[in-house]
C-alpha cells in the first residue's frame, strides 16, 4: 500500500550512501559489459590445481590478470545474496538492487507482474542507453522472456539466435566458447552506448567435460565427481572470456567499455565442502559452518580501460550493492531510486552482508547457521559480551530491516506506486524478442 512505501521511502532515504567524488563518473557515457560467471567461487581466482604430477595448473591466468590489475576494481570481500533463484536471483540483484524471495524465484513468481525500475530502464532514460541479454539457453528458463520485458532489456538474444548443436551444447545451453562466439555479430550491431550481459553456463553442475572440447586441464582428485570437474570448467570459462575480450580489443569496442565481471552464487555446495576443504588447505574433519559461510564470496570486478588506480578493495559487500556502485562510476545518482544496496566505493558505505534467509558477515563478525563467529578467531562466541550482545541486536536489525524492506517492496509491488525516481513506466508489451535483426 501507499503507506508501506513511505516507510520503504524513509529506509532508503536513511540508508543512501553519497558517492566518492574521485570515481563518480569515472565510466561515463561508456558501454557496460556485465559477464555473468557461472557457478563461479572467489577461491578459483589465484588458485592452483596440482595435477597427478605435482605440478601446477592455474585455473583461470585471464580472470586473474584482470583482477590484479591496474585498470580493474576488484574486490575480495564480494559475496552472493541467492537463495533458491540461483542465477535468477542473482540477476535480481544485480539489476534491481533488491533482494529475490525467500521461497522460490522472484523471476517465476512477479518477473511477468510487477513493475520494476531496473538497470536497463534507469540507463535508457538517464543515458540514452540500449540494452540486451545474451545467453545461448531457451528463453523460458528462469522465466526470463518476459522477466526481460518488464526489466525493460530491449533484446533478449537467447538460443534461438545461435547455432546450436549436440556437440556445442550440453543441458543448460550453449558452450561458452561458440557462445561468445556467435554473439559478435548481435553485440556489433548495437545502439552505442549499450548495457549488454553475457550470461555464461559452462561453469554449471555437473562439470563435466564436453565432447569435442581439447581436453588438457587436469580433474582434480578427490571421492567427489561434481568437485573434480569444477576447476576445469571453471578454465575453459577463462579462455572463453580471453577470446571475447580479444575480440572487444580487435574490433575498438574494448576503449569504449567497462566490464563488470560477477559469480552468481557458489558452484560447490555446503555438503560437498568437507570434501573440498583438503584442496584449499584447509582439514576436513574441523570444517565448520563458519568456513562455509566465508566460500560463499563472489568474484566482483569493475574493469575500466585506461584506468590507472584499480586494485583490490577489500569492503565487504553484496550483489545487492552492484548497481548503485555501476550508476555513479556512470555518473547517476541513485538517490531517487528504490535500491537497497550501497555504493561500495562510498566512504558510507556499511559493512554488513546480509544472506537471503537472515544469516550475515561482516569484517568482524560471521552468523551463519543460528551461530555467531568470531572472524579473528572462526570459533564460535558462545558468551558475548554484554557490547557484544548489543553490536549482534543491531547487526541483526540491519539485516532484517534490509531484507523486510525488499519483500515489503516486491511482494507489495510498491514501485507501481513510486513517483520520485521520474522514471516514466514501461510498457512490456512494447517488446518482441522474437524477431530482432542481426
Ligand atoms: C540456465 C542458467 C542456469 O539458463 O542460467 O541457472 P541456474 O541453474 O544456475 O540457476
Ligand atoms: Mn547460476
């Protein structure tokens, strides 16, 4: 209702965090590229996979020159937000700066209903910008083909615009080598500037090898398939991506661009971690909830050509803040807007990482699980401190507060009502994804 949003206004009014004025508009006017990674975990950037040899194999040497260097904005501190939405969820995020449900996928159940003022519309009106998704999968899936439209994505190129056959394809969809591949011809024909996404799935479960692909990255070896396969999928991946950036560079789009790299959500499971645990290091047998929790960090890298001041920032957030970080490094403001993230270059910006079902992190402290942790120390406060226990009630009020005031919005489908932003409402009827020119 009305008075629900005047509540939801007066969170986001408390809530916004001003930009850092050295980086707001850094990226105007340029195109974004946004490349979904997959199912794919912080711990693959930098590592190292020994092969029945001893001798080492690095996973991803593209993804990790990108995230060390000069002209790109990582983080190490990145975490996903997902619950049972997976990819979709995270696509949520990501272009809404709201959170998915708490039960089933916000794509599936309001994705057709309600009214958004995502990423794509928020550019198309403030910049002039166009839009499109690329994902080599049917468009259903997720309910994206009519998600998009009321997001206000003006293509949606899904695989019915590609070559796609047995031995380029596996059960979510195209290779993301001839993927990438093929999208060139769609991505050049392209308004400038445009916010087109790349949503990759080789990096998906079941990991396993596709046919007619050169082998050469060795499985890892441990009692468990899914985690075996994960290291080599997560390379090919890299490759692709090093193709595609090759591409960007040949045909003079890569200076005009910024590329926001992000993992959608962990691609090794909580019950197969134990399993994992010897592979980062770590023993099996004293694995705890509290090492979970810290596996469920994200790449999030902000790569901007001719940067010179990139590095590795190490704030704590979420893919809730994405997007209010991307429109000031655009040079929009996103006060006006109805987004519960926060910039993570402003100095406002606080440290809480909330998870879809109410657990969190922070720098200092884990609760995960019903349990909270001690970061310093990854053992569990079983008698806090009296300032401890007043630092845990308001962590714990952020948190909900956070996450009550998305549900309030979306199952409430109070951006019907909002007025403030100045966005005119779209019409997602005024969209055909299928029969868009090449
Ligand atoms: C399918 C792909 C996978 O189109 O995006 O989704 P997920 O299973 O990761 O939610
Ligand atoms: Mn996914």
């Amino acid at each position: 209702s009305p008075t629900d949003l005047k509540e939801v206004e007066s969170y986001i009014k408390d809530h916004y965090a001003e930009p850092d004025d050295s980086i707001y508009g850094i990226a105007k006017g340029k195109n974004v590229v946004y490349i979904h990674l997959e199912s794919f975990q912080q711990f693959l950037i930098d590592y190292q996979l020994p092969d029945e040899n001893g001798v080492n194999h690095t996973v991803t040497p593209f993804l990790n020159s990108l995230y060390h260097g000069e002209s790109t904005y990582s983080f190490d501190n990145f975490f996903h937000q997902v619950k049972a939405g997976k990819t979709s969820d995270a696509e949520t995020l990501m272009e809404n700066s709201l959170f998915g449900l708490n039960q089933g996928a916000l794509f599936t159940q309001m994705g057709d209903k309600n009214t958004f003022e995502a990423a794509p519309n928020i550019l198309k009106q403030k910049a002039d910008y166009t839009s499109a998704v690329f994902h080599g999968h049917s468009a259903s899936f997720w309910n994206r083909d009519k998600t998009y439209k009321h997001l206000g994505f003006d293509y949606f190129f899904d695989s019915s615009y590609y070559d796609v056959n047995d031995d380029n394809s596996f059960q979510y969809g195209m290779h993301d080598k001839p993927f990438l591949n093929q999208s060139v011809q769609y991505l050049e024909h392209l308004q400038q500037p445009f916010y087109a996404k790349f949503i990759t799935v080789s990096n998906h479960y079941p990991y396993s090898r596709f046919k007619n692909e050169e082998d050469g990255f060795p499985m890892a070896n441990t009692k468990d398939e899914t985690i075996n396969g994960y290291f080599a999928t997560a390379n090919y991946l890299d490759t692709a991506l090093k193709e595609f950036f090759d591409y960007m560079k040949a045909s003079g789009l890569y200076d005009n661009s910024i590329f926001v790299l992000y993992g959608d959500h962990y691609g090794i499971s909580n019950t197969r971690n134990k399993e994992l645990a010897p592979l980062l290091g770590k023993d099996s047998d004293s694995w705890t909830d509290y090492d979970n929790a810290q596996l469920q960090r994200v790449p999030f890298m902000i790569h901007v050509p001719g940067a010179t001041n990139g590095g590795i920032n190490h704030t704590y957030g979420g893919q809730v803040d994405a997007l209010p970080t991307l429109l000031h490094l655009l040079g929009i403001n996103s006060k006006k807007y109805l987004q519960l993230g926060q910039d993570l270059f402003s100095p406002e910006h606080k440290q809480v990482v909330a998870f879809r079902d109410g657990d969190f992190v922070t720098p200092q402290y884990t609760f995960y699980g019903g349990k909270m942790y001690d970061n310093q120390t990854a053992q569990v406060i079983d008698e806090p401190t009296p300032e401890q226990e007043q630092v845990f009630t308001e962590l714990n009020q952020a948190v909900d507060q956070q996450l009550i005031t998305s549900d309030k919005i979306n199952n409430g489908d109070l951006l019907r009502f909002y007025q403030n932003s100045g966005l005119d409402s779209i019409d997602p009827n005024s969209y055909d994804y299928r029969n868009q020119k090449a």
